[in-house]
C-alpha cells in the first residue's frame, strides 16, 4: 500500500490499474460480497450441472462415450471444488455456502432444470450449454479478484473441450440416419432459448450488472454476450444442417450481427424462481446426496485430526 494510502484508495487504484485483487488487499464488503454471491452461483452450477449428465453415462451407445462423459462429469466436479476453494478465500466456509444452496437462498443456473431426454441432449449441452459458458467465462480470467480469474483459466480450457465433445456427437448424429439427425434437431429446439437465457436478464433488467463492470469483476455487459454468442453459434449449426428455432434470426448487414427473436421471460423467472421442469428432483437429489455423504465427511475429518495430534 503506498505511503499515506488508505485501503479504499489503494482498492481502486488496483481497479483503475488492471491488477488484481488478492485476499490480503482491503476491499469494500459490496465487493466481497458480490464475489461470493456470483463465485458461489458459479460452483453451484458445475455441481447440480453433473446431474443432468450423470444418468447418461450409463446409457451412452458406446465405451468410448461412457469414458468421455465420465470424464466430463469428473471435470465438472473439479470446476466445482476449484469455485468453492476461491469463494473461501473470502472469508466464507464451503459448508456455510453448501447451506445456502440447499435451504435455496442461493441460485444455480437455470439450464440444469431442463431434463435431457436423448442422448443428442448430451451433445446438445456440450455444444450449446458449455459453449455459452464459455463465452461468459473467457472474460472472467481477467476479473479484478485473483483468486477467482486464477480459476478460470483452466476451467475454461477443460469447457473449451466439453464444448468440441457436444458439437462432436451432433455431427456424428447430423452424419448418420435421418431419425439421428432428427434427435439431433430436436435437441436443438429444446435447448436453444434455455441456453441463451444463461446469460440472464437484459441489462436493464439486471441488478448486478452496472456495479459489476465498475468493480471489473465483469468485462461484458449480458446482452453484448448473448449476441456474441449467437454470432458464434449460428454458422456451427448451419455447418451441422440444422434449423435454429426462431423464425425471426436473420443477418443484419448493417450492424454486422444477428438479429434474433426475443426470449420467453416468463419461462426465464419462472424458473430461475425454482419452477423448472427439473427444479425440486435437482435440489433434492443434491440435500440427498450430501446428507448420505455425511460419514464421509465425518472419517475424512477424524482422519485428519488424528494425524494432527500425532504430529503435535
């Protein structure tokens, strides 16, 4: 800290500067606890987000699909822990924030609500789900907290291959049967405007969004990421052979970008509120889980105080 500087000074000279924030650094409580909120939304996710995955690993069509999945879900499992690790550097316990998310005052994203129903779901979330993860992530390894945009270096380059994986198995069912091609269409049109309702609300519309840009811990503002990814997406699935289910996307020479058609806000709240489809199985399954893991837990940790007495 420079002579004479006191914390909040020397905060934002940190944010002005580009450099980043670290756990021993004064910060506004806003900031820190804006930073737990998002970080711990962020882990929750990767953590609910195996289940959807989970109950395909069983029912892959081949070994070489089961090994990839099992794979995928493992590294989500790890996105999880590395998420949860960055949040304690701020002062908060991992059980207090596996509280938060069990009674529900903590969020998760409202994509791990919807059901997958074939196996072209599975390539349907790798291709569009970690792909529009990746496009709001990627800003993210330059968050003004450390701790955080340190995380996401490599969460970002295990999604990048979540991401081929997805749009590898539609292009081997785009390749195959006219009904595989179907499934791999169908897929599309159930996951298309959930996966685009990741990014959240418009920026009018969202709570956090202004503070956040001022304090860095976000780079771009939801709706610029929402056409970004759109961008991306469209020319992958004219590649695949497959419609996009909006009657109004088109090319807009003039902006240099796609128009497309306005999201279902309703269904959005409806079930960002927990009224998804899958809302109440997903929890469930989660408190469930947790609580048949408790003994554990509990040898994990007399584990560990053993061998602390003994060093002692």
């Amino acid at each position: 800290m420079g002579i004479g500087m006191t914390g909040q000074e020397r905060f934002e000279q940190l944010i002005a500067s580009d450099e980043k924030v670290e756990p021993t650094d004064w910060m506004p409580e806003g900031y820190r606890k804006t930073l737990i909120r998002q970080i711990a939304q962020h882990a929750h996710s990767e953590i609910i987000g195996m289940q959807p995955e989970g109950n395909w690993i069983t029912r892959a069509p081949t070994l070489r699909r089961k090994a990839i999945l099992m794979a995928k879900v493992q590294d989500e499992a790890g996105h999880g822990l590395y998420l949860y690790s960055a949040a304690e550097t701020l002062g908060v316990g991992r059980d207090e924030l596996v509280e938060h998310l069990h009674s529900g005052r903590h969020k998760y994203s409202s994509i791990f609500n919807y059901p997958t129903l074939t196996w072209a779901d599975i390539g349907a979330i790798g291709w569009l789900v970690d792909g529009a993860a990746i496009t709001n992530q990627v800003m993210l390894t330059r968050c003004s907290y450390g701790p955080y945009a340190r995380a996401m270096v490599r969460i970002c380059r295990e999604e990048s291959f979540h991401q081929r994986q997805g749009f590898e198995i539609m292009l081997t069912l785009c390749r195959g049967t006219p009904e595989q091609k179907q499934m791999a269409q169908d897929a599309l049109n159930r996951w298309w405007w959930p996966a685009l309702m990741m990014f959240g609300p418009h920026d009018t519309d969202s709570t956090h969004t202004q503070q956040s840009m001022a304090w860095k811990i976000k780079r771009v503002s939801n709706d610029d990421l929402r056409q970004q990814f759109v961008d991306m997406t469209v020319p992958q699935a004219e590649y695949l052979g497959l419609t996009i289910p909006d009657p109004e996307l088109k090319w807009n020479p003039e902006r240099g970008h796609y128009d497309f058609g306005e999201i279902d806000w309703d269904e959005f709240w409806r079930v960002v509120k927990g009224f998804g489809p899958e809302s109440r199985d997903r929890l469930a399954h989660k408190v469930r889980a947790w609580e048949e893991g408790a003994w554990v837990r509990e040898a994990a940790a007399a584990y560990a105080a053993k061998h602390r007495k003994e060093a002692a």
